[in-house]
C-alpha cells in the first residue's frame, strides 16, 4: 500500500513539474537597446507561439529644449503572425512617448488578419496612442471621419469625410456573417490609453476579466464583426469624446454580441461626456444583460435603423457606488 501511495505521489509531482516547465516553456520579450534605438520598442512577433515579459518594458517621453516633445510613429509590439499567446506576467508595457501605440497586429485594409492572439496578465499604457490594436478601420459612421486639420476649408473637409467613409464601408465585409472568425482573447488586462483601448476587426473575439480605461477617446472597446464576447470588465471612460458615437463599448457589424455582467463607468460629464454607454452600428440582436452603468442614464444608442438590442437585468447606479479598481482587474 506504501509503495502504491509512493507511485501515485511521483506520478502527481512529475505531472505538475511538466505543466510547470510548459507554462514556463515561453520566448521572453526585451525592449530594445535605448542607446541604439529613438524610442524603446519589442521586437516584432513573427512567429506562433508563446512569448512573456520577466520585467516591464517602458518607451518614456522624448523631448529636447530646441524642439520639444518627438513624436514616434510606432508601437510597443507588433505581432505578425497567428496563434499567439503574449503573458506579462504581472508586468507592464508602456508607450509614454508620444505617438507610440500598444499591441498592434495587421492593418485593417487586408480582408485577411491574423488568428487566435492572446493578450494577458498585466498592464498596458499607451499615453497619446491607442492600446490594443488589431485591424481596426478608424470609424464607422459620416462623423468618426471629422479630423481639424489647419488651413483646409469646410468643403474640403467634408469631401475628406465623404472619401472616407466610403473607402471604409467598402472594404469591410458586406454583412456581419462575411467576417473572418480571428478569436482573439484579452484577458486579466489592466489598459489605460487614449483613442480606443481595444479594437479589433474580426467575429468571436473574447474580452474578458478586465480593468479598461480610456481618456478623450473614440471608444474603450471598439469590436467591428458579429459574435464577440465582452464580459466581467470594468470599462472606465474619461475625458472628451472625440466623436459623435464615442462610447465606452462601440460595435459595428456585430450581430449576436453579447455584453453582460460588466461595470461601466463614465466620468465624463456635461458636452464632453458620450451620448451613451453603447453605441450599435448596424449591429442586430446584440444582447446586453446584467451589466451595472454608473454616471450616464442612456443605455444604448442605435446609430441606425437597423441595430437593436435586448436588454436584461441592467442597473443605472450612483457613481458613489462604483468599483475600485485596485487589485485584480475585472468584476470582483
């Protein structure tokens, strides 16, 4: 009986060193030399597989008396490649120069993007920049396309937007079950930036168990496809809405979503704050259920007439009653 128990003991520690030794079994992730580079970025993920961070990686502002802040067109880390798992571990990536985006994959003109990434365990900060980015077209409707650009007269500028939004509705599928299913997952994230903090085109992409926070945005989360899964997150929105359907959680073409059991917080107020916690653009039988909102009384607002809803057990909640977000991220 001794030697029995002796057995099944070393075949339950040889099983949890094996899991042990694949959970630790990841390419480590460095930033790049600043002495050799303008800014501090990660080198581009080209390959499947699973990759994590053994400290935090930080770009910090750049700036010299005669010339003032730089400002660099790049991100933190661009991933090339599908099927891809990126853990921090506990860690952070922050893009403090200005201009230096988060997480990046693709480009939203190419029909086809990459599959199945996973972004999770820790912080992620964007100061100028968006966070999560994977092809992501910049708007959805005439007003996303509206960009103060100096000396260009108002004929001009609506004959930019027109373009605009007409190269976009182009490209993007046709109908929301025309998507490509890429099944991202973002998970245990703690995300502060400007613009949107995720986005991402492509059907059944999973947001989950996380602290989400945007400042004089676009959207803090920002889903173009149908099926998408947006639970147990607190979704923070601050500052000014940069247009007409900013919201906290904006869809487009997301037929089926479902948006349940998260806190959604908007510190906003007056003109500056968004029309509602959700905007829906052309996106049927979205089902928004169990959520707590906090510091807006609108719900939802349909950019169309043909987006829709079905909402259960929602409550509007004082703002005194809102959650911390210390901690863990997510719904405690």
């Amino acid at each position: 009986m001794k030697t029995s128990i002796f057995t099944l003991t070393l075949v339950i520690s040889n099983f949890l060193s094996i899991c042990a030794f694949a959970q630790d079994n990841c390419k480590i992730l460095k930033g790049s030399d600043p002495k050799e580079n303008i800014s501090i970025r990660i080198n581009d993920i080209t390959r499947a597989g699973n990759y994590c961070l053994t400290g935090d990686i930080i770009s910090p502002k750049l700036s010299s008396f005669a010339e003032g802040e730089y400002y660099i067109n790049a991100d933190m880390l661009e991933i090339d490649a599908s099927t891809v798992v990126v853990d921090l571990r506990g860690f952070t990536i922050f893009g403090e120069t200005n201009g230096l985006k988060g997480i990046s994959s693709g480009y939203w003109k190419k029909t086809i993007g990459n599959q199945n990434i996973t972004i999770r365990n820790g912080t992620l900060k964007s100061r100028t920049q968006s966070g999560i980015d994977f092809n992501r077209p910049n708007g959805s409707i005439f007003t996303d396309f509206y960009y103060s650009v100096g000396g260009v007269t108002k004929e001009k500028q609506l004959e930019n937007q027109k373009s605009d939004l007409r190269e976009t509705l182009e490209i993007l599928p046709k109908s929301a079950d025309a998507y490509q299913k890429t099944e991202h997952l973002i998970e245990r994230m703690k995300i502060e930036s400007k613009i949107v903090s995720i986005g991402i085109k492509g059907a059944a992409n999973i947001i989950r168990n996380n602290t989400i926070e945007i400042t004089d945005g676009h959207a803090a989360i920002y889903l173009f496809g149908p099926n998408q899964l947006i639970e147990n997150n607190i979704i923070i929105f601050k500052g000014k809405a940069a247009v007409e359907s900013a919201a906290a959680i904006k869809l487009h073409q997301a037929d089926g979503t479902i948006i349940r059991n998260n806190d959604i917080i908007i510190e906003s107020m007056g003109d500056e704050s968004p029309k509602a916690a959700i905007s829906l653009i052309d996106s049927k039988d979205v089902v928004i259920e169990n959520n707590r909102i906090y510091g807006i009384n609108t719900l939802v607002k349909n950019w169309d007439d043909k987006s829709n809803s079905i909402e259960k057990n929602n409550e509007f909640r004082s703002m005194f009653r809102r959650p911390l977000t210390i901690g863990e991220p997510g719904v405690h």
